[in-house]
C-alpha cells in the first residue's frame, strides 16, 4: 500500500470542463510536466497506458503508466509500471493523481498528489532528506503550468 508523500493544490480560473479537457489531452503533457518531452498512448480512458520520454538533471528515460482510476471530470489516478529511471528500484507503488473540484461557474480547484513507499531503508532515509520535497516542487510546476496554460486555452 503507497503512502501520501506530497500534496498540492491550485485554484485554476476556468471551468473544470476546461481543466479536464487540458489534462485528459496526451499533446499537452509536455507543456504541463516539466520532465515530460514526449508522451504516447491515451489519457481518457479506464486503464488507459501513456509512455512518457522524460529528462531529469541531463537524464534521459522512459516511464509507463496506467491509469487505475479514472472519474470524468473529477479524478485521475496513474500507477508507474515501469521506468528506466530507477524509480521503481527505489519506490513501491508509485501513483500520481490529479483531483478537479468545482469552486464556481469558472473557477477550479486543483489538487495533484504523489503516493508510493520507499522499497528500502536507504529509499527511506532519501526519501525523508530529498525525494518528498523534489516530488512536491514537480507537483508545484505542474500546477503552475496548468493554470497558465488554462489561461491561454
């Protein structure tokens, strides 16, 4: 069982159709996560599969994901599958999910979360020192990027 490591969240000035629509769509993934460069697959479907190219720190690599719960217009939940990264030797059950909540006609709130467990004592210690705060500055700028990008939709 994976356990909260970070949360964000961010009111976005649209209606949550707009920021639905952002966040379902794979083109715009590498505009919303910075680490993203490319993004393959589907993001609108139960179960649906996306392969991200990503970059961290001059690092190249390749992350599969499910999507293990999906609520239209609500919620989204991502579970890795696989990395190239190491992430997966580090950490047990790693899930991000993004949660849309109506504020007003036009406005949303946005809340992005990380889960998973460390796999190891030393995964533990890094994760106490770097990984939740590395996990919640992602977690920020995708937030940040979603809303400017909703502000230009």
């Amino acid at each position: 069982m994976s356990t909260l490591q970070a949360r964000s969240q961010a009111v976005v000035n649209v209606p949550i159709s707009s920021v639905w629509a952002i966040i379902t769509d794979i083109t715009l993934l590498p505009r919303i996560n910075p680490g993203v460069i490319k993004a393959t697959g589907t993001m609108n479907e139960s179960n649906a599969v996306r392969t991200c190219e990503v970059e961290n720190k001059g690092r190249k690599g390749i992350i599969t994901e499910k999507l293990v719960e999906f609520v239209p217009g609500k919620r989204m939940v991502w579970r890795v599958e696989s990395d190239t990264m190491g992430m997966s030797k580090m950490l047990l059950d790693t899930q991000f999910s993004l949660l849309l909540e109506t504020v007003t006609d036009s406005s949303t709130k946005v809340t992005a979360e990380t889960h998973y467990s460390p796999r190891t004592f030393l995964a533990g210690i890094m994760n106490g020192l770097v990984m939740k705060k590395m996990f919640a500055r992602a977690q920020e700028k995708i937030l940040q990027n979603l809303w400017t990008l909703a502000q230009t939709q």
